[in-house]
C-alpha cells in the first residue's frame, strides 16, 4: 500500500521483499527434517514467491541471501570493516539464545527469568569477532540530532536517540563454524561465518545494482524525499 502510494505521487520508489535463509534455526531444522538448508529454504522461497504473485504484490526485487549478488557484498563489506581496524577478536562469555539467535544480558531477563520469547538459553564461551559499534555511538546521536528527516516518521528517531542514550555494545559479527556452518565464511577468516542479522539486514544494501553503490551507501543515505525503500 504504501509503495502504490508512493507510486502514484511520482516518489522514486523501490520495494524490496526478500527471504533470510541463513543462521541456527534454519540449520535445525534442516537437520531435523534430513534434508541440506539449502534444500529447505530453496523450498520456502518458492512458496513465498509465489505467495507474492498471488497476492499481486508490485515488489521490484527479492533478495535471497544464498544469492551470489548478496553473499559477496557482505564479504567485501567486512573485509572494508576489517580493513579499516573497525573488527576485532576477542573471548566473550554470556548466555546465548539459539532462538533468537543473539547473546543476551541479565538485563534482559523478567523477574529473574528468560522470557520465553528467547527459549532455551544457555551460558557459553567462546572466541568471535566483534565490531566496533560503541565508536559510531556519539556521531550517530550528532547526525540524528542534526538532520530531523533522516528517520521517518519523525517519532521513530526520538525512540532510536532515547535508546542511545545507555552505551553502545560491540556487536558480535560472527560465529564458529564449528557451532554453525550455515552462514556467509568470513573472508579474512573462514573458520567463521557471519552472525545472522549482519548478513541478512545487508540485503537492503546487496540489492543495489553496483558494488560501488553499496560502498557509498555504507557513508551516506539518500533523503527520505529523494527514495523510498520498503519491505514487505
């Protein structure tokens, strides 16, 4: 809806829909049905995509992120952030949530408890690669601060900056290939893959034409006025 409206008032528009298909679930259950992942999601796909035609949906792209096009922007991504001493190797203890597929904090428990939104969560140890979110926390509030119509609507960036008022953790990027294969491998360390969400939130980066678009995209953002980028 919003993007035929957007249409029909002469809005540059793109529609993105797209399918994530890596990370510990869909390994699970793969594994459980005995078929390989690809395989199960090769499956959902077509349902959804034919979904989607059923339904008349007026998508321009859909992004799989087993697509070529997509695990190479990821990998030249990282690399561009390891390059630049942006990613880094270090031990972390937590709890880990295998449904939600994320460490958690203390913080995140409810009267003691891990709510069950998060299912089973187990304390783990071991050695990822981290990157360096905290440094890009006062230039983000800065930039939020200073141009009003980055986020829309406008409410949304009043409860991103209250949620950056508490510090920014580093953000794992990776997990071992020995807990998970089913990912994007680490191009500066293939005994690893990316950690789910940084592989599948780049789809809106990977479904640029050009790789060069992606590099500009990672430093600038085109105004909320000049495109629209929606997701089903």
């Amino acid at each position: 809806v919003v993007t035929r409206v957007r249409r029909l008032r002469g809005d540059h528009t793109h529609f993105l829909t797209g399918l994530d298909e890596h990370g510990q679930k869909v390994q699970q259950g793969a594994s459980e049905e005995g078929v390989e992942p690809q395989a199960r999601c090769d499956r959902f796909a077509a349902e959804f995509q034919s979904l989607c035609e059923k339904l008349l949906v007026s998508n321009d792209d859909y992004v799989r992120t087993t697509e070529e096009r997509h695990k190479k922007v990821v990998r030249d991504v990282l690399q561009r952030l390891f390059d630049e001493g942006q990613i880094y190797k270090a031990d972390y203890s937590g709890y880990y949530s295998a449904r939600a597929e994320q460490f958690l904090q203390e913080k995140d428990k409810v009267e003691g408890e891990w709510p069950e939104i998060y299912g089973e969560v187990s304390e783990i140890t071991e050695r990822n690669y981290f990157f360096k979110l905290s440094q890009h926390q006062d230039w983000l509030i800065d930039h939020l601060k200073t141009n009003q119509d980055f986020i829309f609507p406008k409410f949304r960036a009043k409860q991103v900056l209250e949620f950056l008022k508490e510090p920014l953790n580093d953000l794992c990027v990776s997990r071992p290939v020995e807990r998970l294969s089913w990912g994007i491998p680490l191009p500066f360390d293939e005994d690893y893959v990316t950690y789910v969400w940084f592989d599948a939130l780049s789809n809106y980066i990977s479904a640029l034409k050009a790789p060069q678009e992606c590099y500009c995209l990672l430093y600038t953002s085109p105004s909320p006025r000049d495109a629209t980028l929606s997701r089903m």
